[in-house]
C-alpha cells in the first residue's frame, strides 16, 4: 500500500471507528511493504555493518558484490546474511502527510540519500565556533547543489536542533547564518595571576610573605583543579546525552548515518576496557596521528581515560546505541593548525572515536570544510552487510569485527565492534527519563514509527489517535503467543517549551498468533483523551517499547 494510500486510510478510520466504544487496541493501516525493518530488534539478533571501501587514494571502489566480503566476529568467520551496495537504501520522494497528522516514518524526516548532521560544540572556545561557522557556510555554498540531506545541530548544555533534515541549500545556509557563536557554558574561570606564579619563597624579611603568597597559590591551584574536574564531568555527562540522542533521532532511519561533530575536543574516548583487540593492534588501525600516542598515555592519566573510567557503563550504553544506530562520527579539529604543535591527547582521542564508529577524523588543518566533506564523499564508497552472531550468548562482552574484501590494494573503514547488549535485560533504568528526554529535543526520535493525529471533542478536550507500526516493536513468545509492553505518551507544551500535563496509556498484553498477524499487518491503533490546558501551543507525542527502551516522538502544533 503507497504511503498517499496509507494516510487515506488512516484518516478514514479515525472518522468511522468509534474509539471511545472499543477497546484501547484497534487494527488498522496495512504495514509498508517498502521500508524493511529498520532497527536492530532482541528478537533478530541482526548485526549490521557500514563498510567504506576505497583505494590507496581514497576514491570510491563499486561494483563489489556480496562474495567478495568477508565477516568475522572475535576471529570467527559469520556468514553474510545481507548486502546492500552504494546507493541501493535510496528511496524516492514521498507526499508529505496532510495538516493535522504528524508522522516520524523515515520517508518524512529526511529526504532520500545518506543523511549527514552538522554538528558544531558549543562549548568549545568561542573563536574556533566562530570559524566553524564560516566553514560550514563555505562548504554549503560549494557543495549545497548536491542534493544531500543535512541537518544542522548544536550542542551546549543538550543538543538543539536549528534545522532538521533537508537537501534545500538555502535552508541549510539560512540555518547556518541564524547559528551564533556563543561563550562556552563550561570552562574553568580560575587563572593565577602573574605576581602570584612568579612570586618565590626563601628567608629573610619576605619570606613570610612568599609562604602565605605560596599558600594562596595552593589553595587557588587546588580551587582551579576542582574547576576542571567539574567543567570534565559534565562534559563528560552532555556528550554521552548527546550521543543516545543522536541514536534515537537516527536509529529508525535506514542504512548509514553520519554526524560530523565540529569540535576541539572529546571528554572521553570509546575505547573498550574489556577489548579482545591488544593495544599494538588498535594502535595499529588508527589512522594519522593516532598511531603516534603511547599506550600509556591512552591507558592512564589522560583526561579521556579518567572519564571513561568513571563513566565506563553509560559511555558503553552510549557506545552500544551509536552502534545499533549506524551512526559514524566523523570528529573535525575547529582549532584548525596549532602553532605550538599538535595537541596529541585530543586528536587522538578524536581519532579513536573515528574509528570505533567507523569515520574518519580530520585534524590539524586550517580548511575544516574539506574536513566536512569528508563524510559526504563516503556515500559512494559505502556498502551495507548483516549477519546473524553464531555467539548467541547476548552477555553484554565487546566483540570485534573484522571486514575483508577479496580485492588487493584497497582501504576499509568500519565500526570496529559492538557490545553484546541484550535491552531486555536491563536493570535500575530509568525509560521514562529517557522519553522526557527524548521530548525535550526538538527533532523526531525515529526508533519506533508511528503516525499520529489529535482532534477537538468536547469543549476544553481533544482525543489523540496513535497508530504503531508494529515491525518496529519488541513482541516476546509467551506460551504460544505474542506479548507487547508499550506505553504512549501525549505532551502539552506551552510557547516557552515548558509542559503542560502529559497524559499515558499502555498496551501490556498477549496476543494469540493471528492476532498478532494482523497487528504487524495493519497497525497498532491507540487513543488518548485529554485536557487542553489554557495557554497550550504544542502537542508532543511519543511511543515507548517498555521492553528495550526504543523510543518514538513527533512534535507538532495543538489544534486541528
């Protein structure tokens, strides 16, 4: 059924059923026979891999076929279960839906094409922001006619969206232009001043002096350390934020995604602390200057290996989401060239997050648009594989992956791992601050797709229609049938982004086999009636899987 078809239907459902009469689960719209799934669900166990294949000169390699790739998980070779060459996840244009139905399908939230997000970090020094800034307008300008998809986002205490997903250069460059440079939220203030750090002890008369001069100079050099532990945790806590974020605005679009993260620095790195791969061996697959740190300075005292030990589960969460996202990073050093050498701490841990995601860094240089560029010229070059693990024993390990290709002289890039998460069996997490924040972010989360639309009843109250699609939900066997746990939420915002009420209600029931059958084929059906509260501006609807904690959300304004 065609997506027009599809919206037809629903809106003609929504004026004959009447839901208030029927139970809280009603079967509607016919599932979309041309998006296969599109999320890693427990119940599949699909591995999918982007691969970036090139020669010795980084142009694209085409024409490989599925024979001519090899997968191996810890060692062990895996058999290649899907293959999707360069270009074939393209999809056409679609209709947009009509006014008053709001929709989070792949089809309406990014145009077809690999969708790339501009990412400038706000807490980065308020010059080098300043020349991102100009970069990103060259590179659109140079490159805007490519009909690719973009998006451009910012980063600060969370991630705010200035401009969704959209291949129209002048809105890309309008976006850009109304994105200001600001002074970072974060940065230690505390700077001793010149007499003090110059001042000396010694006797004599001044000698006093100079050990209370000596005193202070402690108390303020423990003060500033203080500072940096602190501006680093939270650090630390905003980008791994902004890294599940970014996983549950991509997760339910298909194939690869990039996000190039402008930046000077990362707080932490992704490398794995129960790794099979040897230090020689990472060191070994990173590219430029990251073969040049020590395996000292990666394995202790540096800033990035303090954080990552004291937040070694949420960045491995982080890490596991990027991952069932296909999100590659591809950081870009906005400090441009350093005269006083390479900061070799950063852009190495820049580098190793290129790696474990499967992009490429680009540091030291002064042109950082071609940095931007760098993940755009990919999209020719990137083939898709899956295979199901023969490792069934989901124990939340890291597991490396190996890609060959049967073809001499050529370069690879992908993800190079994933921990063995199972969501079902996650404990003391919180899914519900997971969906506030979630709504908080002003772009679609698209890991569970749903169509949506809400209509005035009686005076003061309206009714909000949810329809699921199920492929995109967790069903667990249970005795012969099939069980779902969801919940849905509808969200009052007023003009100043501040909520309203929220109302919920939840689907946590079995289903017999052909019921189930025609909840996958036609829908899942869900209302919700509420109150309007006085002042309300904005409906913000999400869907919860209470089961993996995927989320859903669309964003749209209150009314008819």
């Amino acid at each position: 059924m065609s997506r027009i078809r599809q919206l037809r239907y629903f809106l003609a459902l929504l004026l004959v059923f009447d839901l208030s009469a029927g139970p809280t689960l009603l079967c509607a719209q016919e599932a979309p026979a041309d998006i296969p799934p599109i999320t890693i669900r427990t119940n599949s166990r699909l591995v999918m891999v982007d691969v970036v294949v090139t020669d010795k000169k980084g142009q694209p390699v085409t024409g490989l076929k599925a024979e001519d790739f090899t997968a191996e998980e810890n060692g062990k070779k895996q058999k290649i279960s899907v293959f999707v060459p360069p270009g074939a996840a393209s999809r056409t244009a679609s209709t947009p839906p009509p006014p008053g139905v709001f929709s989070n399908h792949p089809e309406n939230v990014s145009p077809a094409g690999i969708p790339t997000v501009l990412l400038l970090d706000a807490n980065s020094q308020f010059k080098d922001q300043a020349y991102a800034r100009s970069q990103m307008l060259k590179y659109v300008l140079e490159q805007g006619q490519s009909g690719r998809p973009m998006a451009v986002i910012t980063l600060t205490d969370r991630l705010r969206v200035l401009q969704q997903f959209t291949s129209d250069p002048q809105i890309l460059l309008q976006a850009i232009k109304n994105l200001r440079p600001e002074q970072p939220i974060l940065q230690p203030g505390i700077a001793l001043p010149a007499s003090a750090a110059a001042a000396g002890g010694g006797g004599g008369p001044g000698g006093t002096m100079a050990a209370l001069i000596a005193n202070a100079q402690a108390a303020i050099a423990g003060f500033a350390n203080l500072q940096v532990g602190y501006v680093l945790e939270r650090r630390t806590v905003i980008t791994v934020d902004a890294m599940r974020s970014l996983a549950r605005m991509l997760g339910g679009l298909p194939g690869r995604k990039n996000v190039v993260w402008l930046t000077a620095d990362f707080p932490f790195d992704l490398h794995p602390e129960d790794r099979n791969m040897t230090d020689e061996e990472l060191m070994a697959s990173l590219p430029g200057q990251g073969r040049e740190r020590s395996v000292d300075v990666n394995a202790s005292g540096s800033q990035a290996a303090q954080a990552r030990e004291l937040h070694g589960q949420e960045i491995r969460d982080a890490e596991w989401q990027l991952a069932s996202a296909g999100i590659a990073i591809y950081p870009v050093d906005i400090r441009g060239i350093m005269t006083s050498g390479i900061d070799v701490a950063n852009t190495g841990t820049m580098q190793e997050i290129a790696s474990e995601t499967g992009g490429k860094a680009y540091t030291n240089q002064n042109d950082i648009k071609l940095g931007i560029a760098l993940a755009a010229s990919d999209e020719k070059a990137s083939y898709s594989i899956g295979y199901y693990p023969d490792n069934k024993k989901w124990d939340g390990k890291y597991r490396n992956i190996k890609v060959k290709v049967a073809q001499g002289d050529i370069q690879l890039r992908h993800r190079k791992g994933y921990f063995a998460v199972d969501p079902t069996q996650a404990k003391n997490h919180n899914f519900e601050q997971d969906v506030s924040a979630a709504l908080d972010v002003n772009a679609p989360a698209t890991q569970i797709t749903f169509m949506a639309q809400s209509k005035p009843t009686d005076p003061g109250k309206m009714r909000v229609v949810f329809l699921i699609d199920a492929h995109t939900l967790t069903a667990e066997d249970s005795s012969g049938s099939k069980k779902m746990n969801v919940t849905m939420y509808a969200s009052v915002y007023d003009q100043n982004g501040k909520n309203m009420g929220t109302r919920t209600t939840k689907v946590d029931r079995s289903f017999d086999a052909a019921t189930y059958q025609q909840i996958l084929e036609k829908g899942m059906l869900v209302p919700i009636d509420m109150d309007i509260p006085a002042g309300g501006k904005e409906l913000r609807l999400a869907v919860l899987d209470n089961k993996t904690g995927l989320i859903g959300t669309v964003t749209g304004p209150l009314g008819p």
